[in-house]
C-alpha cells in the first residue's frame, strides 16, 4: 500500500513539471514583450492541430517558453514554422 501512495506521487509531481515547462503558444502582441530566440519548423502533419503538436514539441525541445506561430501551408501534408521565444 505504501509503494502505491509514492508511486502515484511521484506520478503526478512528474505530470505537474511537465506541464510548468512546456512552451505556450502566444499571440505576436503577447510576443512583442519577449526575446526571440529562433524559429522552428515541422511538415508532415495531417491535421492543424497536429501541425500546432510539432511546432510545440520543437519549441520546448528548442528551450523556449513561448512560440507565435508564423506560417501554415497545406500541399498534400500539411507543414509550418514559428518562432519561439525565452
């Protein structure tokens, strides 16, 4: 019983620092207040949202807290880039 109640913590410390860290997406006003520091980009996505997955995915691999998407284009997959931000 007691191996159940320090698993299930540490189950949900693990999710809830996972969450404090993932990159936000913003809008270029909110980005206006923030340091650029690159752009990402991802293809082969089949939905908008799972486009918007990737470019986040990258973002946080990337270090950013934050990310404006920029472009979307949909020839046969769909593909986009954005810019992240600290």
């Amino acid at each position: 019983m007691k191996t159940i109640k320090y698993a299930v913590a540490a189950i949900a410390l693990t999710t809830l620092s996972f969450g404090a860290f993932a990159a936000q997406s913003i809008s270029p006003s909110e980005a206006q207040n923030m340091n650029k520091i690159g752009v990402v980009s991802a293809d082969n996505a089949t939905t908008l949202d799972g486009l918007e997955a990737q470019l986040a995915s990258k973002a946080e691999q990337a270090g950013a807290k934050a990310y404006s998407i920029t472009s979307a284009n949909t020839n046969g997959k769909m593909s986009g880039t954005a810019v992240i931000y600290k």
